[in-house]
C-alpha cells in the first residue's frame, strides 16, 4: 500500500500561529497546527539554534572552508540566520550553501515582517530575498528554499551534504523527518564525515538513526537541553552505545514508516 504523508499534516490549520516570547528575549510561533513551539521556550531561540546546532555542527568541521548545510526545516529561518551570523564573525572565509525545504510557503513569506533578534540586523538583504525569493546568493552565501514535503524534496538533492541541522517538529508531531526511512536518505546524500545535530535525545529516533548506519554521541556540554549529534565517521566525543541500549531494553525499537500510518 502506498503510504499518503499528506494524511499526516493539516493545512486548514496552517495559518494559525501565535507569537510568543521565549527565555532569552527572542521571539518564536507557536504552530496550531503541530500544538508546538518553532523553537524551546526555555533554551530560547536564538540562544538554542547557536548552541544546539550551529557552534557544535561548526566545531567539528573547522578543516571545510565550504560547507553545504541541510535545514530541516526553514520555519522561521533562525537555523539558517544564525549560520550566517555566526560565521560571518567567526569564519568569514567559509562559504555557505544552505538548502532548507519548507511546507510552509506562507510562513516564508511573512518573515519580511518578523520581529527578529538585533543579531540579526545585518542580514535583512537576506531576510528580505529569502521571504520574497525563496532565495538569496552574493559572493560567499546562496540559500535555498524548497517548498514542498522534506520527504519529496531531499530525493531531489543532488549535492553531497556536510551538515545537517534536524530541527523538525517534534518526533511526536512530526514524525515522518524522524524515522528509519527518513534517515536513509539523508544518509545518501551525505558527505561521509557528515555532521548531523538535533535536540531529539529520544531512543527510537536514535535507533532510527542508528540503525541507518549513523554514529550516536552525546553534545559537548551546553547552555540547552541535550539532544544527540550523528555523524557517519567516528568523533572525539562521548559515544552512545546502541547495541547495549537495545541488550537493556529489548522493547526499544527504530520509528519507522509504518509505524505512522498504523499505530499513530
Ligand atoms: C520546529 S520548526 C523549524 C524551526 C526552524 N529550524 C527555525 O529555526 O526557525 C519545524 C518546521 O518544519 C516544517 N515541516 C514539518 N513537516 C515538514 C515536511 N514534511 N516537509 C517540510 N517542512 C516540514 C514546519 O512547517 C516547520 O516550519
């Protein structure tokens, strides 16, 4: 049977966010549509995508002076707007790439109004293209914005991917960008010392992960919640041994795709 993941959304609520201000001062949305938060009211959002995703991901690809970055999803574009950001102040010389697919064409577009961070003051060229154009490139950065459902748009991909920021809903919510299937294509597009951070420290996504070939660590010690950083090589950080989580918990099993159409 073929599985339908548009059953999986609801668009008749899309349009129903609601502002709200999170721990560090930045503001984020909250999604009807998911019942959730853009972003962890209490790490913040700005202060969760630099050290959640950006700072970790950059530390363990100093060597690259080109990245090409995967933003699961755009949302609010934080992820990527504080790539820039953060690289603009400390590694000027790195050129850019993101891809980001997005379902939500409206959000994009509304973010040429969005009350963003003073950080991110310097970049409204960017904003502004980005919200108008989906895209945005000068001499060292090009952005790209994919609308349409992940699952379709990362088969399209033809670049091999350095970084990945997994920053879907939560597996709950959002399950389909969390599940074995998921990260098999992922992994196929990319490089093999691929960096992969999300905030999701749950055992089936780990397993999911795992059991498509990723290495499981724990994130250097950091002002967020933890979350897990995945990568096809072996890292000098703190390792989670799957084979022995699954000897401790023989119920523990992989989200997969089935598992979205016939238990949730
Ligand atoms: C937690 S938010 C991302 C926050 C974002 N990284 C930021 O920094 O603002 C999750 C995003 O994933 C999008 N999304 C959910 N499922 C999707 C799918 N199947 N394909 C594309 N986008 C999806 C939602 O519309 C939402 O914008």
């Amino acid at each position: 049977m073929k599985q339908d993941f548009k059953s999986l959304y609801n668009p008749s609520l899309r349009e129903q966010k609601e502002q709200i201000i999170t721990k560090d001062g930045t503001k984020t949305l909250y999604s009807k549509e998911f019942d959730e938060c853009y972003h962890s009211t209490n790490d913040g959002a700005l202060n969760e995508s630099l050290n959640k995703h950006i700072i970790p991901a950059s530390n363990l690809s100093l060597h690259k002076n080109s990245l090409t970055i995967l933003d699961i999803c755009y949302g609010l574009g934080f992820n990527t707007l504080t790539t820039i950001y953060y690289y603009q102040k400390h590694r000027p010389n790195t050129k850019l790439h993101i891809i980001s697919p997005e379902l939500d064409e409206g959000l994009v577009k509304s973010l040429k109004e969005f009350e963003y961070p003073k950080e991110f003051e310097g970049l409204k060229e960017i904003i502004q293209s980005v919200s108008s154009d989906l895209f945005y490139e000068d001499s060292s950065i090009r952005i790209e914005v994919l609308i349409g459902d992940a699952r379709e748009m990362v088969k399209s991909i033809d670049k091999e991917i350095d970084i990945i920021y997994q920053d879907a809903f939560s597996p709950k919510k959002n399950p389909a960008l969390w599940t074995r299937e998921w990260f098999l294509d992922l992994k196929s597009i990319s490089s093999k010392d691929l960096i992969l951070t999300t905030y999701s420290s749950a055992t089936p996504v780990r397993l999911a992960m795992y059991e498509s070939g990723f290495n499981i660590y724990t994130p250097p010690k950091a002002d967020v919640r933890s979350g897990t950083i995945a990568s096809l090589i072996e890292l000098d950080l703190e390792p989670i041994d799957m084979e022995l989580k699954k000897i401790r918990n023989p119920n523990a099993k992989a989200l997969v795709d089935c598992d979205l159409f016939y238990n949730f």
